[in-house]
C-alpha cells in the first residue's frame, strides 16, 4: 500500500489511523498523520465534521 505525501511538509507520508465508535463499531481511517515527527500535519473526522492541524498528543487513557 502507498500512502500519500504530507501536504504541509513533503518530507513525510500520511499515515491513516482508525477508532471506534460509541457503539464499538470500527471506524476506518477516521484521522490522517504526518509520519514526520517535526510536522505532526494531521487530519481528523469527529462527528462528521474534518478539522486539520490539531495538536497532536498521547492520549491521557
């Protein structure tokens, strides 16, 4: 599988990362992100609406 280059640096490749749902149904490449640590380009799907460029952190779970 290829992924596609980063838009914002074009050093690094977009790399999908799936969730789940509230019901625990799988939700495929629901966020996008920029495999190059000093970018950290990210595209995210909450609630149907796409959001770019928040800050990307380890989760407090």
């Amino acid at each position: 599988m290829e992924f596609p280059p980063c838009k914002k640096c074009d050093d690094g490749l977009m790399l999908p990362l799936s969730d789940y749902g509230r019901d625990g149904a799988p939700i495929r490449y629901k966020a996008w992100v920029c495999h190059n640590p000093v970018c950290g380009f990210n595209i995210r799907i909450d609630n149907g609406e796409v959001s770019l460029g928040r800050e990307v952190r380890e989760s407090d779970k």
